[in-house]
C-alpha cells in the first residue's frame, strides 16, 4: 500500500514524533496521522501543533486499522512498548521506531510474532530542546535516516518507510545493527561526552581564574554545544550501547594521551602531523567547508 | 592624543591586521590607517581589501610618526618584532599586539626601553580561514579583546587602546598574563585539541566501518569545527604556551577516565549529576540558549 493511502498512528509526540506528524499533516502525504500520548492533557498541544488529524491516549483505538506504526517514545521504552502494542497490531502492519540505539529494539522486533514487518529507524537529528513545544515540521529536512532491517522485515515495509522518509526530506541509508551503534558511538555519543569533559574542565579551571569565563567565544561555544542536551535522553543512549560507547571512549582516551606525548616530548613534527591528519579527516567529512563563525556570542554573562 | 588624531600602523595584513585595518578605515575613525606587509606583491590585495589608506614594505618610513603600532604577524614572531621595530618607534608610540599568548610576547614588552608604551592584546575572535582575502571589517564586533598590562603600560596608552577596540565593536577586558594564558588554555586551545582528537577516533573507526562517516550530522559537525583550524597558528599557540596546555590537557583526560568509570561502575546516579554538571556550566556560560542545530549539514560526501 502507498504512504498516501496509509494511515500512520505515531506513539509518543514529543519532539521526534511531534515533528514527524507534523511534517506528515503538512505534506498531506498520508491519509491519516494518529498522535498517541500518554496522558489526556497533552492532546491539545498536538492539536496545536498539527501534528496529528487525531490525537489521544486510546492505543486500541488510535492503532486499530493502521498500516504504519512509529514508536516515538524515549528510547528506553521502546523494547516494552513493542511487547505491549502487539495485541493492537493488525496482520501486515508496519512498525518501526525513531529510538537512537538499536540492539535491544531490534532485538524486540526480531521475536514479533504474528505478521507484522517491523523496522528499526533512527533519524540523525534533534535538538537541545525536547517536547511537542520544540516539534516542527522541518526537523528531518536533510537529515539522514537510518533503518536497521530485522528478521521481520519485508521488501514492502522497507519501500513504505523509504517512502515516508522521502516524504519528510530526510535520506535513507539502510545498515545494520551492530555497525548503527557503533558508529553512533562515535559520531555522536563521543562528541558530546568530549563536550561534557570540556564543560566539567572549564567549571573546575573557573573556580580560580575568573577569566576562563569571561574568555568564552565561539569555538567553546560550538564544542560545548552538545553539553546542553537533554540529560534523560542521553543517559538512555549511552546505558543501551554502553559496549559501544566504552570502547570509543578508550579511544579518545588514547588519542588525547598521544597528544600529550607529542607535547611533552616537544615532538613538533609528530604533533603537526597529527593536527594535519584531524584536519583533514574533517574536511573530507564536511567539504561543504565551515560555517563562518566570526562573531563571539553575545556577552557570556558568566558568574565568574 | 584621541584615537581620531592617530596615525595607526599596523604591520601583518593577514586576517587580523588586514580585519582591524578595514574596521578602521570603515569607520573613519583614525587620522591614518598604514599596513605593512613583507612583500610588494601583497599590496595589491591590501587596497582591494580598504584595510588601510596607505600600504608597503618599507617599516621605517611606514612606522615614521606613528602614533599606534599594531603588531598582527604570527604569534611565534612577535617577540622578534618588537625587537626589531624599536629604533623605529618615537617617545611616547603606543605598541600593542594580536596574538593569542601573552607570556613571552609581555616579557618582551617590559623589556622595551625609550618612551615606548606597550600593552599585550589579544581579540578573542578569528575564522578557521586566513589572509587578507578572508578579513573583513565585522571581525571584531562583540568580541573579548584581552588587554595586558606590561612594566610599559601607562594610563594614557591603555585609554588609546580602549577608544581603538570599542570603535570596532570590541568589548576590552584588562587582565594579567598568567590567567590570560591559563584561561586560553582552557577556553580555546582546549577545545580544540578534544576537536583534533575526535577527528583522530572518526578516522580510526571509519577505516572498519564505513557507516561512521555516513553518520556523521550536525553533532559531530560543530563538535569538530575547530580541528578545521589553521595548522601552523595552532602549533604556535600551542608552543608558545605549551605548560598551560598540557596541564589543562590533563585535567581533560582526567575527566574523561572519570567518565569511563561511571560508565564501567554502571554508576547512574554519579553519570547523571556529572552530565547534569556540565549541562549547567554550558547554560551559565552561554545563558541566551544554543543556536538551533535542526538540520544536518548538507550531505556530508564522505569517502566512507
């Protein structure tokens, strides 16, 4: 069945699934959205947001009959709530999910039984904010999107998604799981725990020297970006693929030792080498260039 | 003398000088601005730029009844300038500097003899590009600009360089040497070097998976902005001030082992407050709230 005559019945609409349905409502791209939330006063928030053509706490009712499901719950929910909709889940629905690790999930969604084709999905985008107050439509425009195939998927899950994926702006990439987390561990887990070091770091050396704060500018404020985040969510994260994130952390560990080493031994040409290599790893990543950050922030009012 | 009967020459027209020499002459609001550059050849770009009224090689005639002498060369060669420009600089020139460590470059300046008034600079801005093609008169608009008194200070000097950063758009802080290079450590060279080494880890980990790079979003893109930085001026920076460096370098290791041990102890609770520590610092820091990162970048073409 094409996406445009689906209905797709989001669970959890918070910042992912509120923007997923509102990116949905705006295309007019399926034939009905379902926000599902937990409690009854969170539904006027999705009605104002667009984010559904119907929105409520009701699962039995707002599943029934659809052909996409999307588990936009905290990721850490996300294995019970497999369990838990099962009953709901008419023969041949499509499920998937927007959980940022996917061991456990995918997993869960290996043992379904029955006939649904299940899906794991993670897109790579967010925000430092959370809740349907932050959702918006343009949330996936450009952002990659990963699915994570499991033993029930089939060839028309995987085309509806890809055609949902496509409907928001976003871009699919399909891999599979064990590669997913470890490569979020490193592209995206890592960068903000060396963002959470720098922020612990810069607290510490503050306590001492007032101008530690009162220097702020911007390349502090672009690494420690990350550090804003959601802390639930990224306690989530790293508690389900903490393999993953052990190893890379140790990683950077070395890295930053070895970096160390160079300086200690004044070993400039191994220190430039190494500044080069980083150098152009990044640019191979971002070729597009750097966005120009020539501006400091607006007076960094720290305490000092 | 006030800053609008000034004659400001400024020698280095790279990024910096050629940025300060353009607000100047935009702005109207010295007598003169004069670059000085090492070679003939870069005059022609020096013009194009409006970064100063009159341009060459020749120090002597260029430095002659200067009023201000701005020095904008790399950081590594400032202590050499200042010694080589003496016999040019009149009773009562003011000297000031660009770069971004002050040990060294203050020590040199207490050591000047004759008239000359001189104060350690330091804007706390640039671009991860560099040259007079990439200055532009908005460089310093809301930046830091670090002042640092020397044994040469005198109240009239530093009341010229007031007037002088405030008609950029700069904010000065007066500060001492020791916590300016400690805080610079901490605040700039820091993240960089936690930049340069999560470059290092993507490229190790990408070489086994190549989904790594596929991955890689906005995240990942602002947490490595600055290892994108201009090598040879982070080898200097780092040189010039390499104790500062490596003692914050190790409170960073020291602060990512204690993430791994809370990681290792499965310690939720101590993982929670630490993130929760560092979430704080960032808001206190940067309390106007982080730039929306929604979008990823444009499709970043890694060689994965």
């Amino acid at each position: 069945m094409p996406l445009s005559e689906s209905i797709v019945s989001i669970i959890g609409m918070g910042l992912m699934g509120g923007s997923l349905g509102a990116a949905l409502v705006k295309g007019g791209v399926c034939k009905e959205v379902r926000g599902i939330v937990r409690k009854e006063s969170q539904v006027p928030a999705v009605v104002a947001a667009k984010a559904a053509h119907v929105a409520g706490t009701d699962r039995k009712r707002l599943l029934q009959g659809a052909d996409l499901v999307v588990l936009a719950t905290p990721v850490c929910s996300i294995e019970e709530e497999i369990l838990s909709i099962q009953p709901f889940l008419g023969s041949g629905t499509v499920l998937t999910d927007l959980g940022s690790t996917k061991a456990s999930i995918v997993n869960a969604m290996d043992k379904l039984e029955g006939d649904i084709i299940a899906v794991g999905g993670h897109p790579m985008c967010g925000k430092e904010t959370s809740g349907i107050g932050s959702a918006t439509s343009i949330l996936f425009e450009g952002a990659i999107w990963a699915l994570i195939p499991t033993r029930n998927t089939k060839p028309h899950g995987l085309e509806l998604l890809l055609e949902l994926i496509s409907a928001v702006g976003a871009r699919p990439v399909v891999m599979d799981v064990e590669r997913h987390d470890s490569a979020v561990a490193c592209v995206s887990t890592l960068p903000y725990l060396l963002s959470v070091a720098l922020m612990a770091v810069v607290s510490e050396a503050g306590q001492n020297n007032e101008f530690v704060r009162r220097l702020a500018s911007s390349g502090l404020r672009d690494t420690s970006r990350l550090a804003a985040s959601n802390i639930r969510m990224m306690m989530e994260i790293v508690n389900s693929n903490r393999a993953h994130v052990e190893r890379i952390l140790s990683m950077s560990l070395k890295r930053l030792e070895d970096l160390g080493l160079l300086l200690t031994d004044e070993d400039t040409k191994g220190l430039c080498d190494f500044l080069k290599n980083a150098q152009e790893e990044r640019l191979r990543l971002f070729p597009e260039g750097v966005p120009e950050a020539i501006h400091e922030p607006r007076a960094p009012r720290g305490r000092g």
